[in-house]
C-alpha cells in the first residue's frame, strides 16, 4: 500500500458539533482533514467518523497515526 500524503505536522484542532464526518486518509483533499473526494482513483479511502456529543478533536493531519483518525503524537517524530 502506498504511503498517504503528509498534509501537516501538526494536528488540527476543533469543536465538532455530533454528526457523521468524513476524515480524508490519503492527505490530499484540501478540505482538511476531512475528504473532498481527491482520493478517488487512489487505493485511499476516507474513514467515516461518528461524533456523539460537542468536543474538541484533534484530528490526525500527518495520516501516521496509530488511534485514526485521531492524532496520537506521530507527527513530532516525521
């Protein structure tokens, strides 16, 4: 499998209203970090991520991360 785009080295940080989100995993939309269908014809597909209740997330935007599609500190070591 081929390796995603590094669209940051920081996470990116947000309140998130509950909803169904798409969070991109081939780090190339530009509706980060979530999809805007630049994967397509890629072997990347976006993660669907169900939010419950308002929170703050720290969205994983270096797409290394082991917790996906939430940031887990990976990006301090690229």
């Amino acid at each position: 499998m081929a390796d995603p785009k590094i669209a940051d080295k920081k996470p990116i940080i947000a309140e998130m209203e509950p909803g169904t989100y798409w969070w991109c995993a081939c780090g190339e939309s530009k509706s980060q970090p979530f999809c805007d269908g630049s994967h397509k014809g890629t072997e990347f597909s976006p993660m669907e991520v169900k939010i419950e209740e308002k929170k703050k997330v720290a969205w994983c935007a270096c797409k290394q991360t082991k917790n996906k599609p939430f940031c887990d500190g990976t990006h301090r070591s690229l």
